[in-house]
C-alpha cells in the first residue's frame, strides 16, 4: 500500500489485514482463514510501528507495505523514503519490533543507510494450514 503526501507520511495505519488478505489469496483468488492470532498481533505492531515512526521522525514523504506468503513463510516489507540512520540497537522501539518477531520464530532485518529511507523486512514462520 502506498501513501503520499507533501511534506510528511500519514500516520495512519496502512490496514495491514487487506494487505495480508491479498497476500494469502493472491494464488487462488479464494478467502483464506486468518493467521494465527499471534502473527496478526506482530505484524500490527511492527506496522503501526513503522507508520508512526516515518511520520514522526524519518520526514519521509511515501511509505509501501508489501505482505507475501511464500513456503511456509509471511513476509512483510515496510519502507519509507525518510532520513534512514535507523540503529537497530539504538534505541526501544526497533528492539521492541525485533523482539516480537523473534518471540513467535521470526526474524526482523533492518536497512536504514543515512539518507536513503529505512526498510524493515519481517519474516514469520506460518503453521503449514496457514500457508496453504
């Protein structure tokens, strides 16, 4: 999904749901069952997150959410093209967002070089029903 406005990103949340929806019937065009809970739960977070993070601090004008299931695996990408410089270590809120992933076997990997925007690829184990 993409937003953009002069100046700032929406802080509003980019209705991860549809996205994941899309991302789960996209082969067969049919109506999947929900993820489990836990995996909806982490990849709210970690999108609000990045939302509310490209609005307040990275100035960035568009931000894309992209949700894919591919072998077993959700994959969500989210970037912006704000300031970049984001530290993993360097402060709450990624640590947060890594520890969520990492809690339910996933694995969050960050990409943010100063004045290039900041990409956050979650990947999330699906239970084979899931992903089918």
């Amino acid at each position: 999904m993409r937003r953009s406005s002069p100046g700032a990103a929406s802080a509003r949340p980019a209705r991860p749901d549809q996205a994941l929806r899309r991302a789960r019937g996209a082969r067969s065009g049919a109506a999947r069952a929900r993820l489990p809970e836990q995996i909806e739960v982490a990849v709210h977070y970690v999108t609000s997150e990045c939302l509310t993070n490209a609005a307040k601090h990275a100035r960035a004008t568009v931000v894309e959410v992209r949700a894919r299931v591919y072998e077993n695996v959700l994959e969500v990408v989210i970037g912006d093209d704000g300031v970049g410089g984001a530290e993993p270590g360097g402060g709450s809120g990624l640590i947060g967002r890594t520890d969520r992933v990492e809690a339910i076997g996933g694995r969050l990997t960050v990409r943010s070089p100063p004045g290039r925007g900041t990409t956050l690829i979650a990947r999330l184990p699906l239970p084979r029903s899931a992903a089918e």
